[in-house]
C-alpha cells in the first residue's frame, strides 16, 4: 500500500465535515490522497446528522434517470441548469451503491429491496431512507467512523475556517481561527448553507452562510441567493424554546398525512412542490390573521414508519396519533450558494464548493424534495476527482499568499434575523429588499441585492410588486460577483 504524503504536502483541504465533506474527504482518500478534514464541531454533530429527507435516485422498476430528471426540471420553474441535472439523476444510483458498499444500511422491504418513499413533486417513489427519518443521522454516522479510521485523512475538531489564502489569483489553502494556515492545491468547501438568517428556520444556528462569504471574500462568484426555500411543515411552537422550527419530513405526508385549515378543510395538495404548499399555508394564514399555523393531520400515518418524528413530537407535548399538529413554512434550504461547475469548481482557481453551500444550478428556484442529500454524494465524489488533478502550487506561494478575510459577524443579530424574515421572506417587495442592502450582517445585504435584481416572482422567490414569472428570465441565473455586481448568465 502507498504510504501518505508527509503533512505538510497534503492535496486536499476539506472544510465542513456533513455528509458533503466527509463524502468526498472519503473519495479523495480512496484514491490515494492525503486529507486534511476540518470541522467546527465533533465529527456527527454537522446539520447533516439531522436530515430527515433521504435520497432521491431513480431505483423502481418503472423509474428512470429521465423522469427524475423530468420531475426535477418541473419542480425547479424554469432556473434549473439541465446539465446539473442530468448528471445528478443519472449518478444518483450508482451513488447509493457506493453507501451500501461503505456499510449503510437502508430501509428495505419484505423482498429485500430499497423500501422507496414518495415526497412532493416526484412522480414515482424513489426516496431512498435509513431508519425511516433518520437517514442522516444513520449515513454521517457511518461516514464519520470510516474517516476517523482512515489514516489518509487527519481530521480538526473544534477549528473554524477563518480566512481563504489566495496567491496570485489562486486559492491557496485556509487560516484557520486558531491561527494555523493549512496549505493545499485544492481546497473544498462544504459549509453548508443560511437558511439560520431568517427568523423562522428549520436550520441550526450556526447555518449563516459563512462558507458563500469566505468564498466571496477571497474573490468567488455567488449565484442564486433569492432563491431560499422554505419547508411547509415546521412544528409551530412558539412557547417552547428550541422547539419552534422543529422539522415534520415531508415523506410523512408522502405517506397519507393531510394538510387543514382553520375550518378542518384540506386546501392543498399536500405533494405539490414545496413552493407550492408554503405560499398555500402563507395564504391560509393571511385569511385568517388570528393563526400562526395550519394542521398537519398525520393520526392515519404509522407511527412506526417515522420513530423519530414521532418521539420529537410527544417530547412537545403533541401525540401524532390523536392531535392534530401545528406547522407553518419555515427557512429550511438555500438553493443558491458559490457559484461550481459540473466538477464542483468554482470561479477561483484551486476553491471547490460541495452540498448545499455549492450553486451548481441544480436546484433552480424550487428544490425538488431529498435532491439535496444526493447531490452531497455525486457531486462530492466528483470534487474529489477534480481537485486530485490540481497542479501543486508554484514554489513561494506560502510566502506570497495573502489571507482573504471575508469580516463577516460571527452570527446575525435577532434585528437582521427578522427583518430577513419580513422583508425577503415568502413575499417580498422592492421597497422592503432595497432597505436589506443597508443592513448589518453581508449575508443579508447579498441576499437582498440577489432578490432586487430578479424582478419576478419563480419558485421560492415571490415578489408581490412582479407576481409573474418573466419568461426572459428562464434559465437565467442572478450571479453576484465579487465585484459586488449583480449580473445574469444562462448556464447550459
């Protein structure tokens, strides 16, 4: 067996160690590179672990690349890039191939088979779970003890990535906050996303898109940063701290759970896009201004199919099996980020951007349900496999390198949180996103100048002052460059 390269010529720097990273810290591995993984908290704490969704790929007879791909196109309203797409779906197999071969144990059924679920907007059953809803808890477990095993990789617990280094309008490696500088031909991002900026979210609190504003900084591109999309069923619970946001997966509805009004009635599809669903529950509760949520009728639903669910419920209080559950749409995925190819490049020499802090357009304006977790693996497995063909950095890099630091605060204040809320929330208007770009935390202000500068409504983004899709604009992606212009640019 190959020995490893000597730490100080490792050929990878991977920061964020969710299902993205450690995936793709993974492949790197296996091909004989050495790694260093750096992550803000333990290995199996990461947003991640609690991913209720599973994987999307097309593995019933009856089921094709094609029509997943056809279901995704559809959901995306028109912004979603077709080769990012296609290579998703008709990767997304041989990736859950991969997991089973690595020791993930899926949920099957009396045959043997993937037991599939069905979620909004797919047209076949093709949601791949591990443990009914704890499909991420079950694959970044597993993941995090193969890498911690792995002699390959030298995993930094407790670390934060501080700062890009760029040399010479190439990514150099990371500060790290405790001072260090790891050095590198290539560097991943796998940070996750922001959805923690508004008020309201599904999203832990460190979620604020520190990974999009380091890429920023160090002179990234960022696409797509109007486009939030905002689960339907997140638990109404004000009272009790840490409880309001609490995530009901959509795959529960998949399985029969209706949505009601304030009447009892049901006035939604419950397995329409999640687009779709969140502005019908934000009409509800605009008609009735006295609610704060909609019922989520679950008591015909098994209980054994979702233990975890159900647990987290009765820990509130609330019995799925005889009480109606209050929900309301919440901040839950940012379809948008820094700005890759179909190798996970992006446009800084040496900086690559995997899972949901990377835009490769694959998304568009609406994400179609458990895409997401896929798109950690196929794409991971492809980083991987482009930034081993990084050339090493040219002689005296270390020295010329210059720390990029992106200034950013190390979380918003609960005014941003709610004023992102308001303003850039289910709808938003030009008078509310043009007061964003004064406002304290960068996030915001990028999310704000994305959101001005798609004068429509499309998918997640809706705009009360142009409620009309403009047909000029399909296929087109808002691009913030960092030059702070934000420009648009079809991507094929």
């Amino acid at each position: 067996m190959p020995q490893p390269q000597r730490s100080d010529q490792r050929q990878l720097v991977v920061v964020g160690a969710g299902a993205a990273g450690l995936y793709t810290a993974l492949c790197a591995a296996r091909e004989g590179a050495t790694v260093t993984l750096v992550s803000a908290t333990e290995l199996s704490e990461t947003s991640s672990y609690w991913a209720q969704g599973g994987l999307a790929a097309a593995l019933a007879p009856g089921d094709s690349a094609a029509l997943h791909l056809q279901d995704t196109l559809r959901a995306g309203r028109g912004a979603v890039r077709p080769s990012a797409a296609r290579v998703l779906t008709e990767e997304a197999p041989a990736a859950v191939a991969d997991l089973t071969r690595l020791g993930v144990i899926f949920d099957s059924d009396s045959a043997g088979a993937n037991a599939l679920a069905l979620e909004g907007g797919h047209s076949m059953r093709r949601i791949v779970h591990a443990g009914g809803a704890q499909t991420g808890q079950r694959i970044v477990a597993r993941l995090s003890a193969i890498v911690a095993a792995e002699e390959r990789i030298d995993v930094v617990t407790g670390s934060r990535a501080q700062a890009l280094l760029v040399d010479d309008g190439r990514c150099s490696g990371v500060v790290l906050d405790d001072g260090r500088r790891l050095f590198a031909p290539a560097t991943v991002l796998s940070t996750g996303g922001a959805a923690a900026l508004w008020a309201r979210t599904t999203n832990p609190a460190g979620a604020v898109g520190s990974g999009l504003l380091l890429a920023h900084a160090a002179g990234a591109a960022l696409a797509d940063l109007e486009f939030m999309q905002f689960h339907p069923t997140a638990v109404v619970a004000h009272a009790q701290p840490g409880a309001d946001g609490l995530l009901v997966t959509e795959a529960i509805r998949g399985e029969g759970a209706l949505l009601l009004n304030g009447d009892g009635e049901r006035f939604v599809d419950e397995l329409a896009p999640r687009d779709e669903v969140s502005r019908a529950i934000y009409r509800e509760l605009v008609r009735d201004p006295g609610s704060d949520a909609v019922a989520l009728d679950m008591r015909a639903v098994d209980p054994a199919l979702f233990p975890n669910v159900v647990s987290a419920l009765r820990r509130l209080g609330l019995d799925p099996t005889s009480d109606l559950i209050p929900v309301a749409p919440a901040a839950h995925y940012m379809m948008g980020g820094i700005v890759t190819d179909l190798e996970a490049r992006s446009t800084l020499a040496g900086l690559f951007a995997v899972g949901e802090c990377a835009c490769t357009g694959l998304h568009g304006a609406n994400r179609l349900a458990s895409n997401s977790l896929s798109e950690c693996f196929v794409f991971g497995a492809r980083a991987a496999r482009a930034a081993l063909g990084e050339l090493p950095l040219p002689a005296g890099s270390r020295e010329r390198a210059v720390a990029a630091v992106a200034g950013a605060p190390a979380a918003p204040s609960r005014l941003s949180q709610q004023r992102l809320w308001r303003l850039a929330g289910l709808v938003r208007h030009a008078d509310g996103l043009s007061s964003l770009l004064d406002d304290d935390h960068p996030m915001v202000r990028l999310i704000g100048a994305a959101a001005l500068a798609r004068a429509e409504s499309r998918g997640a983004h809706w705009r009360a002052d142009h409620p009309a899709a403009d047909g000029a604009l399909d296929g087109r992606h808002v691009v913030l460059t960092a030059a702070q212009e934000a420009i648009l640019q079809d991507w094929k």
